[in-house]
C-alpha cells in the first residue's frame, strides 16, 4: 500500500538547480520528484510555480530521474 503524497512544492527543492541550471538531478531530486509526482498537476496550476514545473529543464529533470510528469 503506497501512502498518499503530501503535495508541498519546497519538497523539490533539491532539484532547483538542477531545473535552474541544467546541471543533472541529485539522488534526493529524484526521490522528491518521485514523491511528489502526484502533486505535479497541482503545482502547474499556480502561477508561481508554473514556470519552474513547465520548464524544459524541469521535463528533462523528470525523465532523467525516471519519473516522467503525468499528463494533466
């Protein structure tokens, strides 16, 4: 039984730079993104966090890590 995620953007902190920079995700990026994979949709809906999440680098980050955004 998987428990539900806990939808909090700064959970993916860890993958600022990596989204920032281009640079590749950490570990814990990775394990963050794949925690808060449910939240995505969410996230895309806030205009503040929209141009992070919407990002190419954000995209690129999500699929290096395994864990490709849903489609919302």
């Amino acid at each position: 039984m998987s428990m539900a995620a806990t939808c909090n953007p700064m959970e993916l902190s860890p993958c600022a730079i990596a989204i920032i920079s281009a640079k590749p995700p950490t570990a814990a990026c990775c394990s963050k993104l794949k925690d808060q994979r449910p939240c995505l949709c969410q996230y895309l809906k806030d205009p503040k966090l929209q141009k992070f999440i919407n990002s190419p680098n954000a995209n690129k980050v999500a699929t290096t890590c395994g864990s490709p955004f849903p489609r919302c």
